[in-house]
C-alpha cells in the first residue's frame, strides 16, 4: 500500500473503476488527514459569499434539499463542486 503525503497526488478520474484502483493502491498519510480536519474547522477557509437568484428557483433548490435530508447551501455547494470536476476533466 502506497501511502501520499499530499492531495495534488490524487489523479482526477475518468472513471469509478480508475478511482476504485487508486483507492486499492493508495491511502493518505494520516498527518495529511489530521490537517484536513483541522482545516475544515477552521472558518478562514472558508469564504462568505453573496448570491442572487430568483425566489423561485431558490424556493425550489430548498424544497429538494429538503426532500434529500440536506442543508441547501451543501447541497449547492456539493453541486457546484461536482460541476467544477466535470469541468476539469473535460479540458
């Protein structure tokens, strides 16, 4: 088992199977795991952000939110993450 020290070292993906492999061959050093969780408590990493957009398409992105057991600002955050790798991979 191959143990990474940083998150560049992670491929981008073109597929589940790709991905399972890597994570079959591969695991993060756990001092790159404690800084994950460190971080992510941390409020300078993240950015507060305005947004406008119509009433209506918000009321509908929280009423399937809802319907999904999520928070709606996750769940806009979980797709504009998945966009953004979407569009990575395309390039």
């Amino acid at each position: 088992m191959r143990t990474f020290s940083s998150w560049e070292e992670v491929p981008l993906f073109d597929s589940e199977e790709a991905e399972a492999e890597f994570w079959s061959e591969n695991r993060p050093d756990l001092r790159l795991m404690d800084a994950a969780m460190s971080d992510s408590m941390e409020a300078s990493e993240s950015v507060t952000i305005t947004l406008r957009m119509d009433p209506r398409m918000l009321a509908r992105i929280k009423r399937l939110a809802r319907s999904r057991y999520l928070n709606y600002q996750s769940m806009i955050k979980q797709w504009l993450s998945e966009r953004m790798e979407t569009e990575l991979r395309e390039r």
